[in-house]
C-alpha cells in the first residue's frame, strides 16, 4: 500500500470512528423520559392524584389507572360516570368499563348494573377469567362472586332529571357543554410500561341495552407496550366506527408523533361523517413520555401528572 493511499485510508476512518463517539455521545446526553406520567380525558384533576399516589406506592401504570377511574365512579355529582350517573330512558344505570395493561392483556364488563366500580370488574375479568368482555347479568354474577356488593346507583338528583326529561323523552346526543363526559386514562409506570382504562355510565337517556364505545379494547382504550397507548371519549358510536385508540396506536407505531396521530384519527371521522353535532376527544402517549390530545370541537380539556404536579389544559381542535 503506498503511503498516501495509507493516511488517506486512516484519516476516514477516525472521521468515522469520531462521528460515532459523537452521536453516542448525543444520545447518552439527551434527556431521559419522565415516568411515572398520568394524562386523562378532561378536568379529572382528584382522578389524577389518586392514581399518581397509586403508582408511587405500587410503582404499576395498570393500579394507576384503576385507582384514578375509582374517584369519578364513586362521585355522587358526576353524572356521566358511576353511582350518580345519568340513567338510560327506562330508568337503569347501567354501566361500562376496560382496561388494558402492558402485556396485551385486558378485560371489560358491559351493560353491568348495580356496582359501584365497574373498572375493578374489569380488572377481576382480565386476571381471574379466561375472557375479555362480560355483559349484563353474566357480569353482575361474576362481580357478585368475586365480593363486589350490589348498590342502588341512581341518586335523587339524577332520578329528578331523568323524570324531567320523560315529559318530552327527547334524545339528542349534542356536543358536549359540560365539559365532561368519559373518563379515560393512561399512564406510564415507574418502569415506563403503559396502561389504560375507561369508565362510563354511557349516554343519558340512552335506550336501555345500548352500550357505546367505553368497553371495547381498541375503540375506548388499547396500550401496546412497544409504543405507546390511546384512550377517547365522547360520542362512542363515532369511536366505534373507526377503532380509534387501535388507529392511533398503529400509527404511532409507523412514526406519527402522539400529537399527529390523534389529528389523524379525527380527520378519520370528519373525513367520513357529519360532525358539526358532536364530539369526540382523543388522548396518547408514547413510550418517550410524549403526548397529544386532539378534538373535533373546541372544549376539551385533559389532566396531565408529571413529577408530582398535576394540571389542566385544553386540547386543540379541527373546527376552528
């Protein structure tokens, strides 16, 4: 080898070695994520802190997100979750919930009736059964097994609203003006593992037997521990139609940032229905510890948890 070529040879290959050196270090320097992290769908600041509590003691992303649906589901005054909730047009509270954790696993209880925390039903599916999804007395049956103690749910101001409205029985699922709705939630554990639920009274007035999107693992809620995780709320039929926590969990899978895959999963339903007349909200986060929220209309908000301090804001929306 001649003496030029040589040198010429040497020097490009400590430019590469450097090169290298350099981006590790880069990405040794580079901020680690932040766990643990709860985000749930609008002003759940109480459901927050329960569950940052939660996973401070237990350090799981799955008893996070259990203890934080607890607080609306116990919540005399929310009338869209639990005990206290709007009933259906026949006079039921009925209720639905899943969750999910960071093995794929899952369980859901749908149409359940007469306990107050559907999501802990949930759970008892997902770890004690070898199904998914229980329903209507199947699932008041097996929570009654499991020790679960059966309660009135329908309280005397939700009975009075929902003897208000049968003078006119008009059903009319409008975009939201309360300002809450659902609750879902996802987080990221002390370990970085991601896990959702959701929980729900449904739809007020709703005819009885209707079940909406809350239950059903990839519309409400769906986690995959190689990327990330999405929950929704809203109108669930929309939801449903277009699978969309399973939707924005497989595009983030193929790049999209949280924030991008939940304006991608909107653009999914206006692209293809009318809707000036509701909403729905979508929340995600990845495996770095970043997150988005995207809605069709102006008004959702979501609460964030990260070390420690918990706040709300107010999602972006595509009818500006």
């Amino acid at each position: 080898m001649k003496r030029r070529t040589f040198i010429q040879q040497t020097s490009a290959l400590a430019g590469i070695s450097a090169l290298a050196a350099n981006q590790t270090q880069a990405q040794n320097s580079a901020p680690a994520a932040e766990f643990p992290i709860i985000i749930s769908t609008w002003n759940n600041v109480k459901a927050n802190e329960a569950a940052w509590a939660m996973v401070q003691k237990t350090g799981r992303a799955l008893d996070a997100v259990e203890a934080g649906a607890w607080v609306p589901e116990a919540d005399p005054n929310e009338i869209t979750v639990g005990y206290g909730g709007l009933p259906d047009r026949d006079g039921h509270v009925t209720l639905d919930a899943c969750i999910m954790d960071e093995k794929g696993n899952a369980g859901s209880v749908t149409f359940l009736e007469g306990i107050m925390h559907p999501i802990s039903v949930a759970r008892a599916v997902m770890e004690k059964t070898p199904h998914v999804m229980l329903s209507g007395e199947g699932a008041l049956q097996f929570a009654l097994s499991q020790g679960f103690k059966k309660q009135n749910l329908l309280t005397e101001s939700s009975k009075k609203a929902w003897l208000k409205w049968k003078k006119e029985s008009k059903y009319e699922p409008k975009v939201n003006i309360e300002r809450h709705d659902t609750i879902g939630l996802l987080a990221l554990g002390t370990k970085g593992e991601v896990s959702g639920a959701c929980t729900t009274s449904g739809m007020a007035y709703k005819m009885h037997g209707r079940v909406g999107d809350s239950p059903v693992i990839g519309a409400a809620v769906f986690c995959d521990d190689e990327v990330g995780g999405a929950c929704a709320t809203g109108l669930g039929e929309f939801v449903l139609k277009t699978l969309g926590s399973f939707l924005i969990v497989e595009l983030m899978r193929n790049g999209h940032t949280p924030q991008q895959a939940c304006e991608a999963a909107i653009m999914r339903i206006v692209k293809r229905y009318n809707y000036k007349e509701f909403q729905i909200g979508y929340l995600a986060v990845n495996k770095k510890g970043e997150y988005g929220a995207y809605s069709i209309q102006k008004g959702f908000s979501y609460t964030l948890t990260k070390e420690g301090v918990t706040k709300v804001y107010e999602s972006d929306y595509y009818m500006k």
